[in-house]
C-alpha cells in the first residue's frame, strides 16, 4: 500500500470485495487512458469481471496473448506505462485486489492528476483514517497483505 499515502490504510482495512470493485473501476481507467481498452480481449475481460465472472487463466488465454503482445510491443517502442498497464491487467484479473489497486494507482499516478481523489472515490468516500505508523502496518488481520517486513522492524524497533 506504499504510496497511497493514507489511501494505503483505507484500503488495507476494507473488505476485500470493497477492494476489488474499486480496483475493477481503477483497471478500467487505466485502460482508456492506456489504449488497452480498444482490445476486445481487455474490454470484454473487464465486463466479464463487472458481472462477477471468472476470467479464464493462462499465458494461452485471448486475455494472456493478448497482453504479451502488448508488453512485446510496449518493449519494442520503449512504452513504460503500456507495459506497466499491461501488467496492472494480469494483477487486476487474476491477482489479490488490495495489490491491484496498489500497482494501479503507482501506474495511474504518472497519468493523471486526480488519481487520488478517483480511487477514493471508487472506495466510496470513506472517511480517510490518518497517516499510518509502523505499528498500523506490522499488525493489519488482512491476508492479501504482506506486513512481514513492517512486523519485523516493528518488532526491532521495540527491542
């Protein structure tokens, strides 16, 4: 959740079906903005995934051929954020939710300018809790979290 500032700690406390409809509507905008949504693969997967359906897995997939030619073609041309929304699609379709909206959002930052207030937005409004310690981040009960490093150096920290 590093770089979501006090987004990070919203998010690592919501639920993860919360998390995962944000990060749907966050996939898709990266797309526009990206061009990967002009894919039948890419715009067909996110309706799928708006309608609750499970997205078919697999380098060999529509979806999976799809996104290597893009990172090729993104490689070839020297397209960073192609290739990094190209890979926000793998994470968003077929990897944990809370890590999609973090991908996305460090993709999207370098997009637009009101990324921020988007994916609050997308969250719903909640109230924004305040900026997170260490401690916040060695003890969330979220297992699509990984605090081990912030565990561990919280747990130094009290030595």
């Amino acid at each position: 959740m590093y770089g979501l500032q006090e987004l990070g700690a919203l998010v690592a406390t919501l639920p993860r079906e919360h998390v995962a409809e944000a990060a749907r509507k966050q996939m898709r905008r990266l797309a526009v903005e990206t061009g990967l949504a002009k894919y039948t693969e890419v715009s067909s997967t996110l309706d799928a995934l708006d309608r609750g359906e499970t997205v078919r897995r697999g380098q060999a997939s529509p979806l999976g051929l799809r996104l290597r030619t893009i990172m090729a073609q993104a490689d070839q041309h020297m397209d960073d954020l192609r290739r990094w929304a190209a890979e926000n699609m793998v994470h968003a379709v077929w990897g944990t939710p809370h890590q999609a909206v973090c991908d996305i959002a460090a993709t999207r930052s370098n997009l637009s300018l009101h990324w921020l207030a988007e994916l609050h937005a997308d969250l719903g409004h909640p109230p924004i809790p305040p900026i997170p310690d260490d401690h916040f981040w060695a003890t969330p009960r979220n297992p699509d979290i990984d605090t081990s490093w912030y565990a561990d150096r919280y747990a130094q920290d009290q030595n």
